[in-house]
C-alpha cells in the first residue's frame, strides 16, 4: 500500500480549473490579487458578472453594519452603504440582487 503523502500528484495536463494568476491571499484581511476576466464573452455576460461582485460587495457591508434582512435593506440604506465603503451608487437591479444576497428571515 503506498501512502499519498509519500509521493506528490502529478500536475494535471490540460484540466477544467482555469489558472489563477493572482498574488496568493496572504492572510484573511489581505484578499488575493485581480484575475483578468476571461476574453470573448458577450457584453451582458461582463455586466452580469461587475454586478454580481458590486452587489457581494454591498451585501457584506450592509452585514457588517447590522442589516441582516432583506426588507431591512432599502434602496436608501443600501445607497447610503455604497457611499460610505466608496462604491457608485448602485441601480433598482442592483438593489435588487443585494437583497436576493441577504439571508431570510427565519421563521419562529
């Protein structure tokens, strides 16, 4: 029986993980460098893509300040949010897909 830990895996040829070309996170506080975005993609796809990350961005500051519910996020609070961490403000869709982010409201 051969142990794993004995022998390293071969690097694998071609696999479906696209490279990553960032700066390795160096701690929790300190995220990973940019990654270019994949070339080719139709324009939508890149827009979709910016207000994902813009919307995540807002969704974590708006926990961070004590809103942990969708309907306690209104279009104000979650400008107001986007002014304080220096982010444009943010669309109705955008708004949208920030509450889509925050947890429920749990049943009691």
């Amino acid at each position: 029986m051969r142990s794993s830990a004995a022998a390293p895996r071969p690097a694998r040829a071609g696999g479906s993980a696209p490279a990553r070309r960032g700066r390795p996170a160096t701690s929790p506080t300190h995220p990973a460098g940019k990654v270019p975005l994949p070339a080719g993609q139709p324009r939508e796809w890149y827009e979709t893509h910016n207000r994902r990350l813009k919307a995540m961005r807002l969704a974590i500051a708006l926990l961070d300040s004590g809103v942990y519910t969708p309907e306690r996020a209104t279009d104000r609070r979650i400008h107001s949010v986007a002014a304080r961490i220096g982010v444009h403000p943010p669309s109705r869709t955008t708004c949208r897909v920030v509450r889509a982010l925050l947890p429920a409201a749990s049943p009691r």
